[in-house]
C-alpha cells in the first residue's frame, strides 16, 4: 500500500464521494475510503479529522472569501455595497470545473440528514462571521444582521441554482441575478 503521493487529499475526496453515492454514506467507512484511495486509515486522519471532513473540508477558506472582500472595502460603504463584496468575494470557491463535485456532494448530503444539519451550522457561522463583521465595521443593528441574512440567502439560492441538474451558468451569474431581483423587489416597494 502506497502511504504517500502527491494529490492525496484530493484522492482520497474523490474516492470517499464516489463511495458515498454508489454504497451510502453511512454504509462507507474510513478503512473502506483508504483502501480505496491506497492510503492507510492513518494517512487519511492526516488529511481529515473524521469521515463528515470529506465533504467539509477547507470551511476557512469558504468563510474567508465572504470575509475578505468586506474587511477590504473603503470605510463608509454602504451595508448593501457589502453584501454584493461578499457575495463577490465567494465566486473564486465555485469554478466550472467543481460543479460536479458540487453536485454529487450535495446528492449525499441531501439523503444524510446529519451532513444537512453539519451544512446548515456551515450557513449559521457564515451569517454568524458576516455579522460580527459588518458589526465591527460599524453597521448596526438590525441591518448588520439583516445584511448578513441577506447574503446567505442570495449564496445559498444561488448555489442551489448552481448546482441544479441542467444549469449551466457560471456561479457568479446566478449571485448577480439574485442580487438584482432583490434590488428590484426592494425598490418596487416605493
């Protein structure tokens, strides 16, 4: 068994998803993706802390996106300007090229109510970090934390948009159109 290769990681996400859809999540285990992937159990705690981190690995690095565009905007923006910087900020994490992963991950988390409770506490603390955020940034309340609701909402429309069976738009489309149909609504209500 080979215990070290470039692209383990990687490997063994692709492995544990490919398993977790053709044999169920709960009926996949860790030996099983290591075997799989030619790793041992060991190597692949190096990489994720337990069997869920497969399929939620690299949450910083999603709440970063979101996070950094705020934190890099002028002072004095304007709470909405903040939510489309977010908003902006997130569409680095969804190129093409990780759509079908997106896919099939939410397939398996969709059909493992435990992974849809783990991904809902994702969405929680990022409306729980972009409100601290605009908070911090002297947005008060409630529009910091109806901004930061805001986001999500748009994100999370978004991405389901994204990842549905015959859609074929770049993300950031999808996060634009949200965003205009809510500037839309908001100003149709005079």
């Amino acid at each position: 068994m080979v215990r070290w290769q470039p692209g383990t990681r990687e490997r063994l996400q692709a492995v544990a998803l490919q398993l977790f859809t053709s044999e169920g999540y709960d009926a996949t285990t860790v030996a099983r993706i290591a075997a799989e992937a030619e790793v041992t159990e060991r190597t692949f705690f190096r990489h994720f802390a337990d069997k869920p981190e497969v399929l939620f690995a690299g949450q910083e690095g999603f709440l970063g996106m979101f996070s950094d565009a705020v934190r890099a905007a002028p002072d004095g923006t304007a709470p909405f300007a903040l939510v489309r910087l977010a908003l902006e900020g997130s569409v680095g994490f969804f190129p093409e090229e990780r759509r079908a992963w997106s896919r099939a991950r939410q397939v398996v988390i969709d059909a493992t109510p435990a992974l849809g409770e783990r991904e809902l506490g994702k969405l929680a603390t990022l409306t729980t970090r972009l409100g601290e955020l605009l908070r911090e940034r002297g947005v008060a309340e409630p529009t910091a934390t109806m901004a930061a609701e805001t986001a999500v909402t748009v994100f999370h429309l978004s991405f389901a948009q994204w990842i549905a069976p015959d859609e074929a738009r770049p993300f950031r489309t999808l996060v634009h159109e949200r965003l205009d149909a809510l500037t839309a609504m908001v100003q149709s209500a005079g």
